[in-house]
C-alpha cells in the first residue's frame, strides 16, 4: 500500500466508527485519549504504594471489558497478555472481582476479605455465596486474561510473544495478518522495574513492544514504571511543583520515549497536603488522587483530571468541581456511588498550595 492509500484507509475507518477506543471510565480522559485502542503504547506511572497497578486494572482491563460485555464494540474482542512480575494471578483476580462484585451487588468486599487474611476477617457464609455468583465473571478472566508470572527476561518475553500471537493471526515474512483487525490486545507488563538487568533489559523489552505493537496493529502495550523521585525531583516538590513530570520515571527513559500516551497518578495526601488545586485533602486524605496525561501523541497534553479512589474496591470516580463539594465526608465513603443524588452547590474557602504547570480539567 502507498502512504496515500493508507491514509485514506484510515480516514475511512475512522468515517465508520472504527477509530473508537474501549472506555477507560473517564470522559475526560477520553477526550483527550481517544479510550483504549489497539496498536497503542500506554505508560502508567506513580510513586510505591499509590495504586498504579491497581489503576491500570481498572481503567485497561475492567473498564473495557465491562463495556465490550455489555454488547458495546463487539468488533473489538479485547484479550490481554499479562507479565505480572509482583502480583500472583488470584491477586489480580481478586482486585477484579472487588470491583465486580461492588458495581453488581453494592457490597465492599475488601482484598483482605476475600482472602480471610486476619482474625476478623473471615468471609463469611453470605460473602462466599455472591463470590461463588462471580464464577462466570472468572471464567471469563480465565479465557481472555493471559497470565504469566516470574523472572522476564528480552528473550523469554519474545519467545512467550511469538508462541501466542498465531492465536490471534498469522505472520507472513515480516508482516502479521490478524484474524480480525478490529481486535485490541493488551500487553501488561507490571512493573518495569522489577526486570532483571535493569535499564538495558527494560530498554529491550520496551523496544520488542514497539515492534509487536507496530507488526500487529493490533497489539497495545500497557507498562507499568515507578516513579524516581531523586533529590533534584525532592527540590522540585518542595517548590510547590507537585505534579508528575517524565522525569520521575525510574531505571529508564526508555519507555517513555516509546509511549504514545503516557498517565502519571500522584497522590497530595501521601506529600501530607492539605488542600490541593482546591480539594480539601484534609478530609479527603486517601480518597483523591490525580491523574495527568503526560504525553499524548494523538493531541493534547499536560492534562489533569481529579478523581475519587476508593482502594478497597479499587474505583476511580472523576470528581466534581471543588466549588460544587459540599461536603467532603460523602467523598469517603463509596456508597454515594449506589445513590441518585442531585448535587448542591457550595464554595468551601480553601487555600491553594499548589503550583503547576498544567490545565486542570474539571
């Protein structure tokens, strides 16, 4: 094909709605990232303990696949390839089931509940019952979830890629004919720093997922990095200059550069704020966190977007307006979510500590 008939190609599908990613459960986001496509490469980024992995389930696995599940975007099909280098299967299962079980059933069923994990938090008979009522939601992990655990390696990631891929077409030479080319498929990697070798290791790993990614057209990469927040990066916080930037990636730069979108979570109650962009971080505390787009090759970046977490059935909640809160306390708790609620209007008179560089988007 020439350049121009590629083009056009594209314009074409694009004129029949093929252009439309998956949702991620964030409009806002979406507006500017255009929702989870194939032949995409996703970087997901944050500091330890700020719930990058947990997002990346919800936002690159949840999300889409309870949209495509309820008859939307059939075309899409959406598996995914998951290299877990941190968490086991049935942990992942059970984070995805939590979510599952609270958006069909109301209840907050914990990680630690559907574990026991403690004297005072054995499941008990009524909790086991509607987790045995999520064997078909399992099932159908078990079917388009592929999960591998252990060391990665450049060549075992290759030889585990190479090995799946005829499952969902053909190579001819140098070129990949997919059975279906509306098909997305995700590429998990969780988290890059965990890759042996470090730097040149996760440089390799990051340039096979370029390839893959640009042979198939189907494939989509979703990597995990943790942030590196250096001395220099300390300085810069302590500044006032919160959000995220792509120098806090850490061990490489390798797979930014590779990104075509990059998110990055930060988390204003673990630098002990209390206020942030004019949210009451004192009250809210765990329950916010922000999401900037970084890097989007297809449109606008330096994005951020607020939103409600609630860790303990891992939901990310777009928040409204700080000047349209009028009481933080409803944004602790997860149960607003099962009300229909008509929202009141208040200004809560919060000082701003934040500086920034960014638009936020509300």
């Amino acid at each position: 094909m020439t350049g121009k008939s590629k083009f056009f190609d594209l314009v074409d599908r694009g004129r029949a709605g093929q252009n439309i990613g998956l949702t991620i459960g964030s409009p806002k986001l979406e507006m500017y990232m255009d929702g989870y496509l194939p032949g995409t490469s996703y970087l997901i980024g944050a500091e330890s303990g700020v719930g990058k992995t947990s997002y990346a389930l919800w936002a690159f696995i949840y999300q889409p696949l309870k949209e495509y599940l309820s008859g939307v975007k059939q075309e899409r099909d959406p598996y995914w390839i998951m290299f877990s280098l941190e968490m086991m299967q049935e942990q992942v299962y059970a984070k995805l089931v939590s979510m599952y079980i609270f958006d069909n059933f109301g209840i907050t069923l914990r990680f630690k509940d559907i574990f026991s994990r403690g004297k005072d938090c054995i499941l008990s008979d009524e909790h086991y019952e509607i987790i045995q009522q999520c064997e078909d939601f399992m099932d159908i992990l078990d079917k388009r979830l592929l999960f591998f655990e252990g060391t990665l390696t450049p060549k075992s990631f290759e030889d585990k890629i190479n090995e799946l891929m005829p499952k969902f077409g053909r190579f001819e030479g140098e070129s990949f004919i997919p059975n279906n080319p509306n098909q997305v498929i995700g590429l998990f990697i969780d988290h890059l720093s965990l890759i042996p070798g470090k730097k040149e290791a996760i440089d390799a790993i990051s340039r096979s997922t370029v390839t893959i990614r640009n042979t198939t057209g189907i494939v989509s990469p979703i990597l995990i990095a943790q942030f590196n927040r250096d001395n220099s990066n300390m300085e810069r916080i302590k500044g006032g200059l919160q959000e995220p930037t792509k120098n806090d990636f850490k061990d490489s730069g390798g797979p930014y550069e590779d990104s075509q979108v990059c998110l990055a979570l930060f988390s204003p109650h673990s630098h002990k704020l209390n206020t942030y962009r004019k949210y009451n971080i004192k009250v809210l505390e765990q329950c916010f966190i922000s999401i900037t787009l970084l890097k989007s090759r297809f449109g606008s970046s330096d994005i951020v977007v607020p939103f409600n977490f609630f860790g303990d059935i891992t939901h990310y909640i777009e928040m409204p307006k700080p000047d349209d809160i009028y009481d933080y306390e409803r944004y602790t708790n997860p149960n607003y979510l099962l009300e229909n609620n008509e929202e009141i209007i208040d200004k809560p008179n919060l000082e701003d500590n934040t500086k920034n560089d960014f638009n936020f988007i509300l």
